[in-house]
C-alpha cells in the first residue's frame, strides 16, 4: 500500500522510527487528503513481514508477504477496522477507495452516496476487547483503525477511553477524523495527534493531472485544495452540476429571481442525476454565500475565482451587507443539519432560495 506524494513528509517523521510509536495516534485534518490510505499504509507496514527498504525515509509495506496478502483480502487476525455499520454494510466506502487509489489499483469505483454517516457503536468498541486483551495472533504487533473516529457514539468513546487508558503491548490504535475537535478531549489527550496539512496548489494539480483530471485549478478551488475531493468531484461530473446548482444563484436576467423558480431549478438538478443530493447543493449555496461574504467584508475570495463569478459577487453584494450575508450563513449552517432527510424538499428548497434572496434585499415573490 501506497501514501500520496503530499504524505511523505509525515511518512518519514511517524515511520523511520515505527518502534517509537505511541499506542495511538489520531490522523487529523480536513476531508479529502488521504488520511485513511495513510492509516491503511502505516497499518500495512507495521503489520508486514518484510517491509521495503527505502533508504533514511521509513519503509512501505512490501505488498506481497502472508501478512500484506491478508490485509489486502480483509482477513488479517491482527487488524481490525472499526466503521459505520452503515459504511459496512453498503461495501466499499470512501476510505478503502482511497486506499485502493494509493496502492494503485484502479477498481475504485466513484462513490454514488455517503454512507459512512452512522455511528461508531458500543457494542463495536466492546467487540474490540477479546481482540485487544487477548495476545496477537503472530506475536507482533496488532493495528486497529477507527475511521471516522468522531463518528463514536458517547457511549462507544467511553468504552474506548477505558481500553486506552490501559493499552495493551504492541498494540496501535489509529484513529482517522475530519472533525477532531468533536471527540472527547480525554480520548484526544491519550493520542498523538498528527495533523494533515492542505498540499502546495502546484503539488496537488501536477497529482490530478497525472491522474487525467481535466478543470484542475477550478475542482481544486471549489474543494478547499483537497486533491481526493476534487478527484471525486471529476469522477462524478459534480463541477457540471456545481455550475447548474450555481446559475440561480447568480440571479442573473434570465434565470430565476423569485424563491419558487429558483427551487424549481434545484429541484429539476436533484431529479436529473441520483448522484447530486440535497447537502451537496445547500454545500454549493453555502459557498457561494461565503464568497459573498468575504468582497463585503474586503476579504480575499476562498472558492469562486473564475473571473465571471467573480464579477457576479462583486455585483450582488452592492445589494447586500456583511451583516445580513453573516445571517444567511448562520441560517444556512443551521438548515445544512436536516438537509439529509428535510420533510419536503420542494419547501426546504424554496426556503433556502427565500433567505437568501432577503440577504441580497431582494423583494420576493
Ligand atoms: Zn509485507
């Protein structure tokens, strides 16, 4: 198993020296940059019964040992990868297709839905006991991934408190989050917690292109610089339906200007492809409002830097201020939160089209 070009620096601080290691370790860092291939890697390594030689930097796994084969077939008695039972059920997730990604393989198959949005149950970390407290199978070292860690019900943190607060010998937890601040601050304070920093723009386009993505320099903008996002964001047409999603928003002569024909707009985009959903569109809208915000408050542009869209903030928030922008912000992260399961989409859309016509002073309909 492979880690990305943007990894290798951590690669060589956490693996050069993988005796040292703490009992568990807490991969940390926005969704997007390869943190769980980066698990899969350094639970391959340790786990790996010849790993490669690879000068002063730490050594991969060699990819073809009993145990390399074990772990690549999901049968290794010493590894163990807590998820979503949701995330299990459905196959594939988005870890282990990064994970594939990196090693090489090309089956991954884009994502049609997020499934990994369950919780992490107790009755899983308890699970976990006979295989903790009992000794390795091979006598080495054991590995257990929970990915994504914040996922953990109180209940399941509480029982994974215990266990750490009395870790067995050899064994390495990794715990794998985008959101790290939600995890209890007892369970943080017993990891090392290793932070996964945004690649150079210049390092995480040359990766895309050689992975035969095309519109590099906008996906990478509109994912916040996150390459595996922005190459899922390709695989799946999602900056075509970004840029439709984005057109009533614009408000624009001939498009839509009152909150029923601009839901009626969203609501034709979520029809047309079962692929785009409703948090991805309130995601899009967020953005936008975001951007919105930053040309009131003379800030620099995050997302929105083609020139056209540009010019299109520029122009509505003359019609607008920072105060009534930061509202809608509020109102959008707040409605982002039923935005999976809303009790009629047709009104969640055309409320969500209202406030933000009423932030641009905008009569309405
Ligand atoms: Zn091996």
């Amino acid at each position: 198993m492979n880690i990305f070009p943007w990894q290798t620096k951590l690669w060589e601080q956490l693996m050069s020296a993988p005796d040292k290691l703490p009992h568990a370790l807490l991969l940390a860092g926005p969704a997007g940059l390869g943190k769980q291939a980066f698990a899969m890697a350094m639970a391959a390594r340790l786990l790996c019964e010849a790993p490669l030689a690879q000068g002063e930097a730490g050594a991969l796994a060699c990819g073809c040992c009993s145990s390399c084969n074990w772990l690549a077939t999901g049968n290794h008695p010493d590894f163990r990868l807590v998820q979503p039972e949701a995330a299990e059920e459905a196959g594939m997730d988005e870890g282990e297709q990064e994970a594939s990604a990196a090693s090489g393989a090309k089956k991954a198959k884009p994502k049609t839905a997020r499934v990994a949005s369950g919780p992490i149950r107790i009755d899983q970390i308890r699970g976990l006991a006979d295989f903790v407290f009992i000794g390795s199978h091979r006598h080495g070292r054991r590995v257990v991934i929970l990915n994504p860690a914040e996922a953990m019900n109180p209940a399941a943190a509480n029982a994974l408190l215990k266990i750490l607060e009395e870790p067995p010998a050899s064994i390495c937890f990794i715990l794998v989050s985008d959101s790290w601040r939600k995890l209890l601050p007892t369970i943080r304070s017993r990891c090392r917690i290793v932070v996964f920093g945004r690649p150079t723009p210049a390092l995480a386009a040359s990766w895309l292109q050689a992975e035969g993505v095309e519109d590099v320099g906008s996906l990478l903008q509109l994912t916040g610089g996150a390459p595996l996002l922005a190459r899922d964001w390709a695989q799946q047409a999602v900056l075509t339906n970004y840029r439709k999603a984005l057109e009533p928003l614009l408000l624009t002569q001939d498009g839509p200007v009152d909150p029923v024909s601009m839901a009626a707009k969203w609501g034709e985009l979520l029809k047309a492809d079962s692929t785009f959903d409703l948090p991805q569109l309130v995601d899009i809208v967020q953005k936008w409002v975001m951007d919105l915000t930053q040309v009131a408050l003379a800030g620099s542009l995050r997302y929105h830097l083609e020139p056209a869209w540009r010019d299109r903030l520029e122009a509505l928030t003359k019609r607008s201020n920072a105060t009534a922008l930061l509202g809608c912000d509020r109102d959008l992260r707040r409605i982002r939160a039923v935005a999976r399961h809303p009790l009629n989409t047709q009104l969640f859309l055309e409320d969500m089209a209202a406030r933000y016509l009423r932030s641009l002073s905008v009569k309405n309909n």
